[in-house]
C-alpha cells in the first residue's frame, strides 16, 4: 500500500511539471506576449522559476564578488555563501536548456539574463568572463551572425568594466547602457540594451495622462535606441496604486518601451495577457 501510495506521488510530480535533478516544476507558462523585466528577481519566493513561470524574458540579480564566488544579494551584508549566481540561475538554467533540446523555454524561446554587479567593476568583470565561459553551451555568444537563439543571453549592468568589455573578441556578454551612450557611443554593438530610471526621466506617475512634452521625450528616446537596433528599458516604473499602475504599464505597452521592469510578477502577467490584443508587438530578445 505504501509503494502504490509513493508512485502516485511522484506521478502527481511529473504530471506538475517536476523532474527528477530540476528544484522547483518546469515553467508553466510560454514567454509573454510583450517583453517583462523581472527586477530584484533574487528577492521573491523562488528566484528564477517565479520569473519563468510567469513567462518573463528577462531576469535580473544583483551580484557581489565574494572570495571569488558570485554572491546573490542587494547589499553585501545580505549575501549568503549558499546563494550563488550558479547555484540560483546558471546551473538552473543550463538543466532546462538541456531538458528543452537547446532552448530555455520549451517553444524555443531564451531568455536575458541581467547581471547587476554590485562590486567592483574591473575585478568582477575578470571573474564574471571566466564563469560564463565555464557556461557557453547555454550563453549566446559571439557576433549577431553566429550567436544562437533560444539560449540565455547576458547582460551586464551596475558596475560595468566598458573598456575590458569592448575588446573582447568573442563577446559572451553585453553591456547595458544609458541613456548618454545614445549619443557618444552609437555605434557599439555590444551595447544592445539602454536602460534608465523612470523617476529621473519623467514626473508621470500614472495619474491622469502623460504630458505632451513628456510623451515626445519617450518617443524619442523610443525612436533614437530602435534606430541604433537597441532595445530600451526604465526603472521604477512600479507604483503602489494599482489604477495609476495599469495607466504606466500601458503608455509603455503604447510607446514601445521594449522592456516592462516590475516587481510584480502576477499582476504584470495578467495586465499583458489581458491587454495582448490590438497592441504594438515588442521585437524578440533573441
């Protein structure tokens, strides 16, 4: 009775989604109809598979270089020896990447991974190249012609080495700019992601409509980056009013902003599946 009682288990498992050297169940869910950013990703329940689950295709952690291992945290006295960046991401995604037959999603999609250094930017970018390399058989890598879809593509922010990063031969990771390398560098192809913080750029917070010079600001910057074949995203877009976050979430869908940075997970999941129709589709991260 109790073998009959233990198989029923584990088919329950299987049936879930649950494989046997895979954590948490496979994601349920194909990527969004529109790109989500899942920022601070490290800080809900289950990093990573929170994110997968709810169709993201971009997931950020912020990293500190700690005795040489990439330690998961905001702030350094948060970090914990267990909480790695191959532990929580890497490894994770190299197993569906594998179970997937080259993919990270099962219908062929990737996904970005945003790594946000927190230490510093030289030394960590020595020990960061060294890691991924370790991972190429999931990481995108090497020029646009030669790069594979479907994988996990690395972007790297917060402290960033852009003169090591620039003369790398075979990239194996991309560089997240600001807005400022729209116009010093337009022409640096491994800066493929601009990214800002919403707060600075704009006084919009999803109260009654985005003012007309406003709305030219973000079109442009929309229309400057889409013109270098970059892709933009902003920061601090989440508020607590759920009205005013519905209106944000919209003028971004509306602007083409390629990327929708939250924290919440479940409620910009369900505000683009509702709102997939009759809407400008983003371009494909990979």
């Amino acid at each position: 009775m109790k073998s009959w009682f233990l198989v029923l288990i584990f088919v329950s498992l299987l049936l879930l989604g649950w494989q046997p050297g895979i954590s948490q169940p496979i994601p349920a869910f194909a990527p969004l109809p529109f790109s989500a950013h899942a920022h601070n990703d490290y800080q809900h329940e289950n990093p990573l598979w929170d994110a997968l689950h709810y169709g993201f295709s971009s997931i950020e952690a912020d990293v500190h270089l700690v005795d040489g291992e990439f330690l998961v945290a905001h702030d350094r006295e948060d970090c914990s020896p267990e909480r790695t960046l191959k532990s929580l991401y890497l490894d994770p995604l190299r197993q569906l990447v594998q179970r997937h037959g080259g993919s990270v999603y099962e219908n062929g999609a990737g996904v970005i991974l945003l790594v946000d250094v927190k230490s510093s930017a030289e030394i960590s970018w020595k020990a960061l190249l060294q890691l991924l390399w370790s991972y190429e058989d999931i990481i995108s890598h090497g020029n646009s012609e030669t790069r594979k879809t479907g994988l996990v593509r690395v972007v790297v922010s917060g402290k960033r080495d852009f003169r090591s990063m620039s003369r790398c031969k075979q990239p194996i990771a991309d560089y997240d700019g600001r807005l400022a390398d729209i116009e010093e560098h337009p022409n640096k192809s491994i800066i493929t992601l601009i990214s800002a913080d919403w707060t600075e750029e704009f006084k919009w917070q999803g109260e009654s409509t985005l003012q007309d010079e406003e709305t030219s600001k973000l079109k442009n910057i929309v229309r400057l980056t889409h013109g270098q074949n970059r892709r933009v995203r902003f920061w601090g877009t989440d508020v607590p009013d759920s009205t005013k976050q519905q209106a944000i979430w919209r003028v971004l869908q509306e602007m083409e902003v390629d990327f929708i940075s939250t924290d919440k997970l479940t409620d910009l999941h369900t505000h683009l599946k509702v709102n997939s129709r009759n809407r400008p589709k983003i371009k494909k991260t990979h």
